[in-house]
C-alpha cells in the first residue's frame, strides 16, 4: 500500500517494465530474494585468519552491539583476523550492548498485552474487523521504530498469524453475542458404515473456547494426571522394546517373539507364564530363583507390563471421557470474566510470546553467523593436503601386509605406487 522498495523483498516497477515482460507477474522476474552466493578468501583458504570483509558484512550488527566486534575478533593489522571468544554464544549473550538492547526491545513491548486487551476484549463488540489487523500492525512498527535490526516484516508476520483466527473468533461474538464463547458444537466426523462414509457424532467441539485451553487453564489438575498416564503408558512400550533388545539371540527364535523379531506375542507370553508359574502373583515369587537374565524372568516382566497395560488403557479411557465431559460442562458455566481470560489466553498470549521470542532469533542467528566465520577457514588447505597426504602414506604402508594371487598383487602394487605419487 505505501509501494515502498525494500531489498528482497519488493520493488516498485513501472508499467513499461510489465509490458515488457509480455504482463507476466512472477515476482521472482522483479524481485531477486535468493541468498548471495557464497564467497571464498584464496589467501584465508591457504593461511587461515577470517577476512575483515567477510566480519565488515555484519556492521549492522557491530554498529547496534558497541565493543561485540572487538570481544569476537583479534585484529593484527592485516586484512584477517582470528577469534578471540572462546565461547561465541556466551561472549555475545554477556555483551552489554546486546543486553541494554534486548531490555529496549522489552520495553517498547510492555504494554503490548495491555493495548491488545483494550482493542481486541474490552471493544470486541464495536472494534472493525477488516481494519483491526493494519491497526494493530502499525501500534507493532511504532514500538520498532527505535528498535535497530529487528525486521518489521518478521513481526508483522507473527500478527498474521494468529489474526485469522482471531478475526473468526470476533466474527462470532459480534455476530451472535458474548455468549457464544459460552457455547459447545457437537464434533462431527465421517465414518464407514455399511461400506458408506456416514456422520456421527464424536463429543464435543468448543464454539470459540477451545477444550485444550480450558483443560489446561481450569481444569489443569485433571488434564496434568491424564497426561501422566499416557506417558506412563508410552514408558511401557519403551520397556518392552529394551527387554526385547536384552534376548539371546536364540530367545528371539522362540514363539514369544513375532517373525519380524520386533515385538512379543503377548497371548504366547501368557501362555508361557501360566505353564511355568501358574498363576502372575506365584510366578513373581518363583521367578527369583532364575538368573537376572534368564527368558523366565523377562517373560514375567513382560506379562506384569502387559497386565500394566491393560489396567492403565482402561483408565486412560475412563479419565478422557470424564475430562471431555467437564470441559463441556465448565464452558457452558463460564462467567463473562473467564471468557475475558481465555480469550486473551487464545488470542493475545501467543502473539506475545511470538514477539518476544524476535530478538532471542536474531542473536541466536548473529551466534550463528559468527561461528560459520570462525568454522569456514578454521581448517587450511595446506592442513587438508597434510590430512590426505598422511592418509595415503598409511594405507600405502598397510598394503605391505596384505597377502593375494599374483594378479592381487600386481594390482595393489600399481595402487601403492599411485598413493606414494611414483
């Protein structure tokens, strides 16, 4: 809208430039946004040090973070410099520059949730979708304007990202009132019945809440136990597969391994078990008289997990049901306050979040670049013809030991002599 030029990113072109290109609109025809090819230093390469060219191509980040150039690298009068931080990511993160500019960053977002709250909760009734996004977009730029490096596109994006969901949302409440947050939707899949895709309803869907977020705001207790017992049950798959990498070789040919060598054969386990032991609660006392590594006491292990299993799918599936049931209920009972704060938890939160995580990606990008410097000639060709060189001296040398016909001789001769360059 403002048909500003930024590099790699846009143009503005004339309708001369369209013509000629016979109106196609392809941007990459007007706008060139690939990465500049990479560059290589011939005397770097032999010698070692990092170009001062090569360090001069991130002065936007020397000009923001006063004294970081000289913390990262020694310069000795020549066109090349060394590393001087042992460790880049901590010289950069202690740079006092880089933490005064992370706290000016905090500080122009501050009050962002607050602005959010106002314009999007406070006025949701009366706020103008269609223009909501531009204006929050610009209250976004007006913090950056003080802000060096950060990419305002970067941040727009993050707006972007959640606006379509956001914008839904508002669409509802101004369409059917603030009570519609309050309201759940029968979940509606397709099922095969009859060899026919059918509806059928499968629980609940929240209107505007999700589910997820009321379990894990209001209903954290209940879905924090759930979640404990699935991964219990995922710890007991991992079990079964680390008994089943402990079986001798010819334990695994046995009928309670699968062909495929890769799981039990739970109903031969049992089986086996009930043969040996009689009863689970005999054989855990009888077992102990066999060796720790013995097949009769990992069969036991295995039947005690699998009657773990059982039990633990059985409460799995009751504790998912009763929690679906009161997230339906706690919707249907929300006060307007508790709306309030979902809604800020559904739509503010992850802008936020997204936001304040821009400057942590620009200086884990910065350490990035410095260290791909410091890595690209950290090793010299004259080092890499060394490494080869003594390579093919060592395998030279071992082909004396190796023994063959008259014609496997000749042959590794002439390979020796081509490794010692005769």
């Amino acid at each position: 809208t403002q048909r500003i030029t930024v590099d790699k990113f846009s143009r503005m072109v004339s309708q001369q430039e369209i013509r000629d290109n016979e109106y196609n609109l392809n941007i990459p025809r007007y706008v060139d946004s690939s990465d500049s090819a990479e560059t290589w230093d011939i005397y770097a390469s032999m010698f070692g040090g990092i170009p001062m060219n090569e360090i001069a191509a991130l002065d936007a980040y020397w000009q923001t973070f006063g004294g970081l150039k000289e913390t990262l690298f020694a310069h000795n009068g020549t066109p090349y410099a060394t590393l001087a931080a042992e460790d880049v990511a901590t010289a950069i993160h202690g740079n006092a520059a880089v933490l005064a500019w992370q706290q000016k960053y905090a500080a122009a977002f501050a009050d962002f949730a607050a602005h959010l709250k106002a314009e999007l909760i406070d006025n949701w009734a009366t706020l103008n979708i269609g223009k909501q996004e531009s204006a929050i977009a610009d209250a976004i730029f007006q913090r950056l304007e003080q802000i060096a490096l950060v990419d305002r596109y970067s941040a727009y994006q993050a707006l972007d990202d959640q606006w379509t969901k956001i914008a839904v949302d508002l669409e509802i409440l101004q369409t059917e009132g603030f009570d519609a947050a309050k309201k759940v939707d029968p979940n509606i899949v397709l099922k095969k019945k009859d060899g026919k895709d059918t509806e059928v309803q499968e629980g609940w869907l929240g209107h505007v809440i999700p589910f997820e977020l009321v379990q894990l705001t209001l209903l954290r207790t209940q879905h924090d136990a759930l979640k404990q017992k699935e991964e219990d049950l995922a710890e007991i798959q991992s079990t079964y597969d680390e008994i089943l990498d402990s079986l001798a070789e010819e334990d695994k040919e046995s009928s309670v391994v699968n062909e495929a060598k890769d799981a039990f054969v739970v109903a031969e386990v049992g089986k086996q078990v009930k043969q040996l032991f009689g009863t689970l609660a005999k054989a855990k006392t009888a077992v102990l008289a066999y060796d720790e590594d013995s097949l009769e006491r990992k069969l036991v292990q295995v039947q005690e997990l699998v009657d773990k299993e059982k039990s633990l799918k059985k409460q799995i599936k009751a504790d998912a049901d009763a929690l679906h049931l009161a997230t339906k209920t706690m919707i249907e009972g929300l006060t307007d306050a508790q709306v309030a704060a979902l809604l800020e938890a559904k739509w503010i939160q992850p802008l936020i979040a997204a936001l304040h995580s821009i400057p942590g990606s620009i200086i884990a990008d910065l350490v990035s670049q410095v260290r791909a410097l410091a890595e690209k000639y950290a090793t010299t060709y004259a080092e890499l013809a060394g490494q080869i060189a003594e390579t093919k001296s060592s395998l030279a040398t071992l082909i004396d030991d190796l023994t063959g016909n008259d014609y496997d001789m000749k042959g590794l001769a002439e390979f020796q002599a081509l490794l010692k360059g005769e």
